[in-house]
C-alpha cells in the first residue's frame, strides 16, 4: 500500500483543535468522532464501489467497514495488490498530528498556570500584608472600646450611688413625713382618756377604714413599745410612759370599737352574700391580731356550730330512735351519711374562704379544727360509751363486743372523715393527729377491753353449751348408768366448730387491733395480748374436753372393779356378774372410742390454730425483735396441759384395751385347748376361740385409734399397746400346761397375734412376736432336741425356761434336771 504524507494527509482532514474543546463537559469519544468522522465515511464509499467495478457482488459488508466476500469473490481477491482500508495512513498521520497539538497545547496550559501562580503569590503577599494592617487597626479598636467601657461603668457607678443616696433621702424624708403624721394622730389619741371624739376624720371616714385601722396598729405599736423601753426611776421618761399609757388605752378601745364595726359590716354582708365587701373587710381585719378575729368570727357562726337542730339531727341520723339499740351496720350507714354531709358542707365553705380570706389556709384550719372537735365530738359522745370492766354490760345488750364494734366503726369512719377533710384543705392543722386524739380515752384501755371481751364470749359459750347438754339429758331421761354416761359424753364431745368460733372472734380482734394501731411495737403488743387470750381459750376448753373423755374412762375402769368375784360364787351370781362385766366392757369401748375422737378433734382443734397463727398473726410479730419466739413459746406451753390431758387418756385407753383382752382370755380361753386327747382325729389348725375374739375386739376397737391418731403419737400407742399386749399374753399362758398338739395351737395362736400386730408397724413388737414363735416350739419337740432349739437365740432362754416348765411331760421326762446340766454346761 502506498504511504501518504503529512501535507496532504492534513490537507484532506484539517485537524482543529482548541482550548474550548476542552471546557465543560468533556468527552473522549465526541473528540475522537469529531477527528475522524470526516475519513471513514469516504472510505465505506470507495470501498462499496470498487467490490461493485470487479463483480464482487455475493459480498456481505460488516457493520465495522470490513467486507466479507464470498468463496468466489475471495479467490479473486487475493489477486489484488490494493489494501482495503486504504485510509489507514491518512488516520496515522491524523492521530500524530493531533497529539502534537495536544503537546503543544499542554505546554501553553502549563506556561499560562505557571503565570497564574506567579500573579497569586503577588496578591497573596498583598492580601496578606492588608490583613496584618486591619488586626492592628482591630486591636486598637477594641482597646478603646474597652477604655469606653471601663467608663461607661465608672459612670454608670456613681449614677446608681447617687440613686441610692437619692432613694434613701427620700425614704427618709416620706419616713419623716409619716412619723410627723403619726405623731400629730398620737397626740390626738393621747389627749385624755377615754376621749375618742376630737380625732381626725380619718379615724370616722367609712370610706378610709383601711387607711385608719394601718395608722391604728402602727400607733399602738409604737407606744407599746415606748411603754416596754421606758425607765421608771427617770422623772421624765415615767411621765412620757404615763402619757403613752393614756394614748394605748385610747388606741386599745379605738381598734377594739373599729374591729366590731367591721365585724358588723362583715356579718351584714355575711348574709346577703356580698363576697366582695366580705374580702374588703377580711383583709382591712387581717391587721388587727392577724385577722384572728375575723377567721374565729367567721367559723363560730357557721350555722352547723349554733343550730341545735343540726346537732339533734346528727344524732339521729347516726343513733336513729331514741329507745333503739344501733347496730354496728346501721351506725356505719349512718356515719357515712352525715361525714358525706359536713365534707360537702365543708367544701363549699372552703369556696367561700378562699374567696373571702386573705389567708384561706389559716381559716381552713380553724373550720376543719372546729368541725372535728365540736360536731364530730359531741356525736362520739353519745355514740361511744365506755364500759365497765368490773361490772360489764351483759351479753343480752351486746356485751363489750358491741362497744368494741362500734368504737371501730367510729374509729374508721372518722378517719376517713379526716382523709376527706385533708383533701379538701386544712392549713397547717394535723388532722391527723387531732382525730387520733378523739379517740385517745378510748384507745388507753383499749387492750384490757378487748381481752375482756373475749373472755365474756367464751364463758357466754361454755354456758351455751352447758345448756344444750342439759336440754339434751332433760329430754333423753335416765336410760341406764353406763349407757347414759355414754350419750353424756358424747353431748359434751369437743367441738372443731367451737374452736373455729373462737378462731373467729379472735380474728376480728386482730382486724380492731390493725385498725387502732400504727406503730410496729403497739400492734405487736396488742396482737399478742389477743392471740394469747386465743390460746388460753383453745387450751382450756380442749383440755376440758379430754378430761370428759378421760372421765369416761374412769367410770368404766370402776365399773369393772365392781364385777370382779371370787371363785366361790353361785351360779346365779356368776351369771349376773358375767352380765355386769359384759356392760362394762361395752362401755369401756364405748368411752375408748369416744376419748379416741376427742384426740382426734384436739389434733385438728391446735392445727387450726397453728394455721391461724401462721397466716394472720406472725407477719405483724415478726417486726419486733422477740415477739415471734415469744409468742411460739408461749403457744407450746399452752398445749402442754391438753397434751398431758391427751398422754394420760392414752394409758387409760390402753388400760381399757387390755383388761377387755383379758377379760376374753379368761372367759374363751379353755385349758383343753392346748392339752387335746390324742384320740386318732387330725389335729385342729385353727386359732383358739379366745385367740379368734381378742384379735376381733382389737381390730374393732382400734380402728378409731388408727383414724384418730398420726405420726409419732401413733406410734408411740401402737408400740405401748403392743408391748403391753406381749406380755399380758405372756402372763396369760403361764397358766396352761401344753402338750405337743397343744404346742401347735398356741403356735398358730401367736401366729394370728403376730399378724394382727403387724399393721402397728412397730418393729419392736413384731420381733417380740416372731421370739414368741420360736418360743412355741418348746411345747412341741421331743425333750432331747430342746437344747439345739436355742443355739442361735441364746437372749431368750430365760423365757425359754418359763416355757418348758408348762409342759405336761416337765416333771415325768425329769426336765429340769437335765435342763439344769444342759445350762450349766452351755454356760
């Protein structure tokens, strides 16, 4: 391809390149358009039109000017010598052209930049210097501006000292001017005593009593205190102190006079509701005493304080009837009725005080004082009877409880009363603190009150009950020594019902004693003033009770003493006898069961207390030191006495159990029945006919032991029984001989004791009676195999020896003889 040159590659495309294309918004590719632009059209052209003169017309043209030609038209083409973009060397030299511009022009930039900074140095350095020029000129400024200042305040100074000294002068001359006037009405006041009528008209102008009562008080100020200054022993200054005395009187009575013409004026407009002239003459009597006068006026002659019918009504309101006895409830109804009546009463006097009073705040404690003490008093007055108690009112007219109910419902309403009033206002006045005082002769003997109070519930409820136990035997009749004793016992059973009543009354005594005290150490006092008169109650009646039940006991153990014979007795007498101890025995179960749901009743009757006493009264003990253990202490050695009670029944109960034990045995228990005839027949498995009614009368019997009583007291009895029951077996055997057939009924005796005993679940006792099985087997082996029946249980020979003696070969088979060589040989 043919090369062009630079003049004529820049005579076809004319290069322009400027400063401006670079300006604004520069684009690389809108610059190298513009360059090229102008060639590549042309060429396209050429191109189209020389494919066209040579046949090439299969050909495809790219979108980038190249040309893709057929397989035809390309064979063709590699025969020619012209290139196809025959423009490559006009844009070679476009391009390096333009870059030289483009140096050039970078080196004009560059030039014209270095200039530019130069200028700006220059200018800096001017700028720079006019900057230094204006801080200096600045720093004068301010300079004397502060000079200026500093004057301004030297000036300002001696202004306000002159003011001063101005303020003062004038001061003293309007003090001066007022003290000539003051002087002047002294000595009008001063003339003679007694003699009001040659004052100033200031002193009679309705119009000015403001102004009038001011010099007034002032005037009597001044002379009180030049009377209390005044030096008796100096001639002069005691005739100056006899002259102000002349002019205090004369003030005294003139203000006196001036305060009830105002008073008047303030009455007058009092009842025509003139609010205005009230406030006027409230505040001109605020200089005499403060307005005390006016404040106690206003008060005094509320009509709730001089009308006899509020009063009358009142009472009735909150009494009702005259001749009726109030209820609590109804004097509460009562109560809220007429404290809802004066908080409202009190309120809108308070709107009036407020707008009348300059000093609200002081008359609102005078009104609410007033209220409190006048009409609140004069009704607890009436309502509030204290007691006697020496001579108490009886419990027909309400006993003390009555008086304590209605001093509490007295106590709270009030006390809301003063709640309210607070709400409403009450100055500086402790409302609080005044309404506790209206209590005070009441609150002093509160405690003894309380506690005589329910010591008078619980008698008026012992003579209850007596008197339903009398009713009860009135009308049952005598049915039989031991069966009436019975049903006696029965009737005076312990009640749980009883106990709770009493929980009850105790309950609302520590609801009066929460009410009526708000320190820590007066209610934990009187809490447990009030749970101990629980306890005494509680133990007291509980222990009466077991000691019913325990009576019960006795007669019965007397009644079988009384059927107890001899051996040498008819047939007739043995049977009636027989008879007589089958009574007794009825009623010695009759009086087991009985004591045995007394226990019973006692356990829930101190667990209900325990529960009491958990829930209600140690959380208010608990706030001072030592009241709680007191209190636990005292609640155990309380329940001592019904324990004591309740241990003592328990013996006498086993007492009961183990004489109708023996009582069976000595009447079912026959001597054949462990000495049977070997006469060919199997040998009878069975328990003894007494064995069979000992283990039934127990079973029966005990049941309500088992129901009755828990936990170690149980087992405690279970044990003792068991024990008592193990050797009363013991000493009943020894008064049978056995033989080997013998031998294995008592055997299966034991066995059925043994299996009874096992449902005490005492191991002590059960060990007993396994021992007493292994005793059984005396009786039944052959007298040289006794020795190796101890081998493994050497404790129990010497009951072994007992034993062995009850054998009805112990003399012929020479026992003991050989026994004694055996034990001496062992041993």
């Amino acid at each position: 391809m043919p090369e062009r040159s630079k003049s004529s590659s820049v005579s076809n495309l004319p290069l322009i390149l400027d400063i401006d294309d670079f300006k604004g918004d520069f684009s690389f590719d809108a610059l190298f358009g513009n360059l090229v632009n102008e060639l590549l059209p042309s060429f396209q052209e050429e191109e189209v039109d020389s494919a066209g003169e040579h046949g090439l017309g299969g050909s495809e043209v790219l979108p980038n000017g190249h040309v893709r030609a057929s397989s035809d038209a390309a064979k063709f083409a590699q025969g020619l010598s012209t290139p196809l973009f025959p423009e490559v060397d006009s844009l070679l030299s476009l391009f390096k052209d333009s870059c030289k511009e483009l140096i050039d022009l970078r080196n004009q930039i560059d030039g014209r930049l270095y200039n530019l900074k130069q200028e700006v140095s220059t200018h800096d350095a001017k700028h720079r210097k006019t900057l230094t020029e204006l801080e200096k000129g600045v720093d004068g400024l301010f300079d004397s501006f502060a000079r200026l200042d500093s004057r301004i305040s030297s000036v300002g100074q001696t202004a306000a000292k002159i003011g001063d000294h101005l303020q003062s002068a004038d001061a003293q001359r309007e003090t001066a001017s007022q003290t000539i006037e003051l002087v002047k009405y002294l000595m009008e006041f001063n003339s003679s005593p007694g003699d009001l009528m040659e004052l100033s008209p200031l002193f009679s102008d309705d119009s000015r009593v403001a102004e009038a009562a001011s010099i007034a008080q002032k005037l009597r100020s001044f002379a009180e205190e030049d009377i209390a200054r005044a030096v008796p022993s100096v001639v002069g200054s005691a005739t100056a102190s006899r002259g102000m005395e002349v002019a205090v009187a004369n003030l005294q009575e003139y203000c006196n006079e001036l305060e009830n013409r105002l008073l008047a004026r303030f009455d007058a407009a009092s009842q025509r509701r003139e609010l205005s002239t009230m406030s006027e003459c409230a505040k001109i009597l605020s200089q005499f005493n403060r307005g005390s006068s006016a404040m106690q006026h206003y008060v005094a002659t509320r009509p709730m304080f001089i009308d006899v019918e509020v009063m009358n009504s009142d009472t009735r309101l909150v009494l009702g009837d005259q001749g009726s006895q109030a209820s609590p409830s109804n004097v509460a109804r009562g109560l809220s009725s007429l404290y809802k009546e004066i908080t409202d009463t009190v309120r809108k006097e308070a709107a009036t005080i407020m707008a009348v009073f300059p000093s609200p705040n002081d008359v609102m404690s005078i009104l609410v004082q007033r209220v409190l003490e006048q009409r609140v008093t004069a009704l607890l007055d009436k309502l509030l009877v204290k007691p006697s108690l020496v001579n108490p009112p009886p419990m027909e007219e309400g006993g003390l409880l009555l008086y304590l109910r209605m001093l509490a419902v007295a106590y709270e309403k009030t006390q809301q009363l003063a709640r309210e009033l607070w709400a409403v206002g009450c100055g500086d006045l402790d409302v609080e603190g005044l309404t506790e005082s209206l209590f005070s002769s009441h609150m002093d003997e509160y405690p003894e009150h309380e506690q005589a109070s329910l010591g008078q519930l619980y008698q008026a409820k012992l003579e209850e009950l007596r008197a339903e136990n009398q009713n009860v035997s009135d009308s049952t009749g005598t049915i039989g020594r031991s069966r009436g004793a019975s049903v006696a016992s029965s009737h005076q059973q312990i009640s749980v019902a009883v106990v709770t009543e009493f929980v009850r009354w105790n309950e609302e005594a520590l609801t009066r004693c929460t009410l009526f005290s708000s320190q820590p150490a007066t209610l934990a006092a009187n809490v447990k003033a009030v749970f101990t008169c629980l306890l005494d109650q509680v133990s007291q009646y509980i222990t009466d009770g077991l000691e019913r039940a325990r009576d019960s006991l006795t007669e019965a153990a007397a009644m079988r003493e009384r059927f107890v014979l001899g051996t040498s007795v008819s047939r007739r007498v043995a049977a009636a006898a027989a008879s007589a101890a089958e009574a007794a025995a009825a009623a010695g179960e009759s009086s087991f069961r009985s004591f045995m749901v007394a226990v019973q009743r006692c356990g829930s009757s101190v667990a209900i207390v325990q529960q009491y006493f958990a829930n209600s009264i140690s959380r208010l003990l608990l706030p001072v030191d030592g009241a709680h253990a007191a209190s636990c202490e005292q609640m155990a050695t309380a329940m001592s006495s019904a324990e004591g009670a309740a241990h003592k029944g328990l013996q006498q109960c086993i007492e009961t159990v183990m004489a109708e034990v023996e009582r069976l045995l000595s009447a079912e228990q026959k001597a054949t029945d462990f000495r049977s005839t070997d006469d060919g027949m199997a040998p009878d498995h069975r328990p003894t006919n007494a064995c069979t009614r000992v283990v039934a009368y127990l079973s029966r019997v005990l049941e309500a032991a088992f129901t009755a009583l828990e936990g170690l007291n149980k087992q405690a009895f279970l044990t003792e029984l068991g024990n008592r029951l193990y050797k009363g077996l013991l000493n009943h055997w020894q008064k049978f001989t056995f033989n080997p057939s013998g031998g294995l009924r008592l055997k299966r005796d034991i066995t059925e004791y043994g299996e009874f005993v096992r449902s005490f679940n005492a191991p002590s006792v059960d060990e007993k009676f396994e021992l007493l099985g292994i005793l059984a087997n005396v009786f039944i082996v052959a007298p040289e195999s006794l020795s190796s029946l101890f081998e493994g249980t050497p404790s129990i020979r010497k009951d072994a020896q007992r034993f062995i003696q009850l054998r009805d070969d112990y003399k012929s088979a020479k026992l003991a003889s050989r026994l004694s060589s055996l034990w001496s040989s062992s041993s």
